[in-house]
C-alpha cells in the first residue's frame, strides 16, 4: 500500500484523501446520483450502483475528492498483482464539469506508480459513451469487449512511464 493518506489537487481548493467509515453514506449517495441518468439507456442500475460501499471504504480502496468538507466526488482502485483496476469513479452532479473526475484520474495514476504498477485498468458499459471518450482523451485504449456480470462492457487500459530501477551493479565487480 502507498503511503499516501491525501493530496491537493493542485490550485483547486480541492483535496484528494482515503475514505473514512463517515463517508460510505454520502459516497453511496454519489454513485447514485451519478449513475442514475444511465439506468434508463442501459435498462438496469449500471454496477457500481450495486456496489457495497461501506465494504469497500473498510478495504481502503475508495478515494474522495473534497472541498472543506463537501464530497464531490470518489474513486476507488483495487491493487491487482499486475496492474491498478480503477473500478469506479462518479462525482456528484452538482460538481460535474469542473475536471473533478480528470484529477481523480491524475490521483489515480499517481497512486498506480507510487505503488509501482504500470498499468491501470478499467471498464465501462459499452453504452456509457461519454465515459469511454473521457477515457481516450486521458489516454486510455480500449483492449476488449465483452459480456461481463450481465453487462455489455468495453475494458480499457493505460500504460504508464513508471522509471526502471537503476541496474544494481558496483564498480569493483568485475562481472558487470
């Protein structure tokens, strides 16, 4: 796990910080919100508004976006053994349009090579259009397409420059 607890988003007046057990309801609240204008495109709740929020602040992987003590917004990214999965990310309605969603993306690579991945991960409904463009417009390609938990999704990933270690040799070794 990075150690990082929070993170201003710079020149905004917002912060970026771990979830608290305070927060599940008001995150729950969000996803609804947010999500709520695709339940008649799709034809059933999109999945993260099935989600279980309070057990996924408890795992530590849900990130809020803040402003004093308003949350506008959240994140949540799941460590994998080979890549960051950024499973969800909804800003509250009232907030859209003001790049909150951008620098939780920024957040979250950020997270993903502080923790040395390479990769970040993520999916969509193939219907949530206007989430894959942001996603090609922050870098992201799209890798598949499939039927997943009943859901037509599109799954997208970006390749990150995350620095190699320096080759690990020494000046008095005369095998390097």
């Amino acid at each position: 796990m990075s150690g990082i607890t929070s993170m201003a988003a710079a020149g905004s007046g917002y912060e970026i910080r771990a979830a608290t057990e305070d927060d599940a309801a008001h995150i729950a609240r969000i996803v609804q919100l947010a999500y709520a204008r695709y339940v008649p495109r799709i034809g059933k709740p999109p999945a993260p508004m099935l989600d279980d929020y309070e057990r996924r602040v408890a795992e530590g992987v849900v990130w809020v976006i803040e402003q004093g003590d308003c949350v506008a917004g959240l994140i949540v990214l799941i460590s994998q053994p080979d890549h960051l999965l950024l499973d969800n990310v909804a800003v509250a309605p009232g907030y859209q349009g003001r790049g909150l969603g951008r620098r939780l993306l920024a957040f979250a690579e950020s997270l993903a090579r502080g923790r040395g991945y390479r990769e970040i991960r993520l999916y969509t409904h193939e219907l949530m259009v206007e989430s894959q463009r942001l996603y090609a417009r922050m870098g992201y390609e799209e890798t598949d397409r499939r039927i997943e938990a009943g859901y037509s999704r599109v799954f997208m990933r970006k390749l990150l420059d995350v620095p190699e270690e320096p080759p690990r040799w020494r000046w008095d070794d005369p095998s390097a």
